[in-house]
C-alpha cells in the first residue's frame, strides 16, 4: 500500500531532520558534509566516540571468523568478559542481553527467583522512584510507572510499587511483606539528570539489609566509566546485590548485561532464563575490546577532569546567562542543564550551533560526551553552549524589556 503522505516505519519516534552519514571520533558528518560535535553520543552509548579504531578492529576481526553460535555452546569471549566484569565490579555472576530494558528484565527475573529458591514466592513486589526510566518492555514500563509509556497497552504488569523520589517516610510505608527489592538508578537519566545523594544510597542498602531485600541498581546510563568511576554507585561506597548495564558496555554494538552477586543470582538455574542472541560472539568482541579502554589506567582520571572543566565553564555560563540555564547538575560526563528556557528550544538552539545534545524531564537538557573528548573538545561544546545561551538571553531579555 502507497499513499502521498506514507513513510514505511512506525510513526513511533519525532525525528529530527538530520541525516548522518558516518562519525569521526567526537563528531558526526552528515550526508551533505555538514559536522556536529556530538555531545549527545546516541544517548550515551557511543562511550568511545565514532569510529574508534579499536572497536573497529575488533568487529572486524571478529566478523572475519564467527558472528553467532548460540547459547548452546561456550563463548570463550563470553566468558571472558564476564570474567573482566566480575574482576572489576561487586559481582560474582554475569548475563549478557542486547539492550538495557533486557538486562532490567533479567535483574527483575534474578530478584523474583531468589526470594522463591528461600521458599518465598509471595514476595514479588518491587519498589521503585517517581521519574525513573527502565525501558520499554511491559514489565519495565511498569517498573518506570511513567503514565505516557503505560497509557493503551493494557493492564500494567503487576508487581512494581512507586514512591515519590527522595520520599523516605514513603518508601518505608511501601515496604510490606510482598517486598522482594528495590529498584533505582543511581542518577535518574531520562528524569532530569537527578542524582540520588550517597547517604541515601547508603540508607537504602540499610534498608533492605534490615528487611531482606535486595538492591538493584538500573546503571545502564550511568555505568561503563559515565561518572568517572567504573560505575556510579562506587562513588556511595555500596555493594548492590544485581546491577542493570547497557548502553556504555557496547560502544554502539546492541549490548546489555545484568550483574549479580552468586547469593543474588542463585535461583537462576539452567533452563531458567535465556536469549538468543545475548553474549554472541560479535557483541563480546566489542564489549571486550571497550574494557580494554575503559579499564586503561589513567582512563577515568581523564573522564573526572574533563568533567570538572566542563562543570566549571558551565557554572560560568549559568551565571551571566541565568535567562538561559538556571542550574547545571549531574556526576562526570553525566550532565544536566536545567533550562529557563523550554527545553526542546535549547536542544533546537545548540543544534543550531552544530552541537548535539539531549532532552530529559524536568526541563533539563542532557550532555553526554563519548568519555574520550579532551579539553579542546570541552572548550569547543563550551563556546557553542554560550553562543546559544547568549542568544537565547537576548530574547527572554527583549521579551521581558
Ligand atoms: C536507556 C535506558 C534503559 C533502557 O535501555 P534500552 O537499551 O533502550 O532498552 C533503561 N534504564 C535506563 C536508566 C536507561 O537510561
């Protein structure tokens, strides 16, 4: 079927009309040759850039003797990935899935599993924050509780209790004795760039302590080196019991994980979970040779400095543009600018600027730079971030003159 006004794809996404054609390092290059620098990093998934010529020959070598086998067999970079992982993090266990909202589905699972191998199937139940986003499957729409992802898809799955975010006295009245965890990200992404103070990380851990429930963490924005330490919950101190990743660990190759504790994991027995395509060949060359960077000594130094040279120029930016950014927020390359402005006119105006940046909740605008920009970088995304917000000053002070 044709008609004038048909596009083949779902009509599911407000696309801007850009048209990439390939990336280089810190930038992407469109069809016509335009170049942006790319501070958006498909959603903070492009941790090393575009084009990296170690991921690059990864996939290529890889590509050239074995793309997929199944999980019927070994996966000798499987197991060394997940090996690395657990090296490197809290965990004991690691599976490996294509996206985040699976690795959230398997942390969901591992939860779920582990109360009903204690001999207590009724707890089930899993608490969760105001303005989190775990994805887009059925249960994580519930786990996000956010109504414009629930609206028309029938009854919302059962099991997921909200509590307003940082409401403590709600979160303890939340607790019951169907509890099985809680479920957090460590800074809500997709909410606004909010972070979740260290002590209130601490006291959640307590909490479940107290009322034997396990700690998971949603770090699939935050993880893979984002805030400057392997994964943000380090900066807390904490050890979580099932930790949800993605984005970052794939470099731009479709890849998830879910960690966990061997206590945590041990109703995951054979046969009980499984994916197709999770933890094949191609992804783990990948997710393989991002480690390789990312765990290079020196490397998440380098990420906390240019951090802290961005926040320190943004802070002056907001300061003499207060009518264009009211507040800079977020942890390393993790950053949020709550606008004064709509957002969407913020991420239009920098666009205009050849800069690439992303929209949140609360009226914030996300910048997320694959964790490789150097000063200059900065430098370069900081003149064109005063050049819109100049701008856009200009206006709100005509407006308002
Ligand atoms: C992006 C994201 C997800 C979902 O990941 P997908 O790969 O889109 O399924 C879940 N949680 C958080 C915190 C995210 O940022």
């Amino acid at each position: 079927m044709t008609d004038a006004n048909a596009q083949p794809l779902y009509d599911t996404y407000a696309r801007a009309d850009l048209r990439f054609e390939r990336g280089e390092g810190m930038w992407l290059i469109t069809e016509s040759g335009d170049r942006y620098l790319d501070f958006a990093a498909g959603i903070a998934v492009n941790s090393l850039g575009h084009a990296h010529p170690h991921l690059v020959e990864a996939l290529k070598s890889q590509a050239e003797k074995l793309w997929h086998v199944s999980n019927i067999y070994e996966i000798p970079g499987q197991k060394r990935l997940g090996q690395r992982l657990v090296d490197n993090t809290f965990a004991d266990k690691a599976f490996f899935t294509n996206s985040g909202a699976e690795a959230l589905e398997c942390a969901i699972k591992t939860a779920r599993r582990y109360h009903y191998v204690n001999g207590n199937p009724e707890r089930f139940r899993i608490i969760t924050f105001e303005g989190a986003f775990h994805g887009r499957t059925l249960a994580t729409i519930a786990a996000g509780g956010q109504l414009k992802y629930l609206e028309g898809f029938g009854p919302k799955v059962e099991g997921f209790d909200q509590v307003p975010f940082g409401d403590e006295k709600a979160l303890k009245a939340a607790i019951g004795p169907e509890t099985a965890a809680i479920l957090i990200e460590p800074i809500q992404g997709e909410g606004g760039v909010r972070p979740v103070p260290d002590e209130e990380l601490r006291a959640l851990r307590k909490l479940c302590d107290e009322h034997g429930l396990l700690l998971i963490l949603d770090e699939v924005q935050t993880g893979v080196g984002r805030t400057g330490k392997l994964f943000a919950h380090e900066w807390s101190g904490i050890t979580p019991d099932i930790v949800a990743v993605a984005k970052g660990i794939g470099g731009g190759f479709p890849l998830g994980v879910c960690l966990a504790t061997a206590e945590a994991a041990k109703g995951m027995t054979a046969g009980v979970h499984g994916t197709t395509y999770g933890g094949n060949p191609l992804a783990m060359a990948v997710g393989n040779a991002v480690l390789d960077i990312v765990l290079e000594e020196g490397f998440l130094d380098h990420v906390r400095q240019i951090a802290l040279f961005m926040k320190q120029g943004l802070a002056s930016i907001s300061d003499r543009y207060p009518e264009a950014i009211s507040e800079v927020r977020g942890r390393g390359l993790l950053i949020g600018l709550k606008c004064a402005v709509p957002n969407t006119t913020m991420v239009q105006a920098l666009r205009d600027e050849h800069l690439l940046t992303v929209g949140a909740g609360d009226n914030v605008i996300r910048l997320l730079p694959p964790l490789v920009a150097t000063e200059a970088d900065a430098r370069e995304a900081l003149t064109r971030i005063e050049a819109a917000a100049e701008r856009l000053s200009v206006t709100a002070r005509l407006k308002s003159a």
